[in-house]
C-alpha cells in the first residue's frame, strides 16, 4: 500500500521546507538567521493572518 505523506500537514510543511532551501542566500556572511528558517517563519504567519 502506498502512504500519501504529502498529504499531512508535516508533510506539505516539509515540500515548503525543500523549496525554500533551494533559494540562494546572498546576504552577507555574517547573517545571523538561516534563510530557510526566516522563510518558514514568515509562511507562517502569513498562514496565521489567513486564519483569521
């Protein structure tokens, strides 16, 4: 049997995970916060905006 994964919400947050890791990062070295996690946050709060 095959399971849908993707389906899941881990599993969609993951393929966004994915996506933004594959944008480059051309700030500065000396950056304090990975682009992927500054990403992810503001996902989710534009998720959370949408909520409401």
């Amino acid at each position: 049997m095959k399971l849908r994964t993707h389906l899941s919400a881990d599993g969609l947050f993951g393929l966004i995970r994915k996506g933004f890791e594959e944008i480059n990062d051309f700030r500065s070295s000396s950056r304090g916060i990975v682009l992927t996690d500054a990403l992810m946050s503001a996902f989710a709060m534009f998720s959370l905006k949408d909520q409401m």
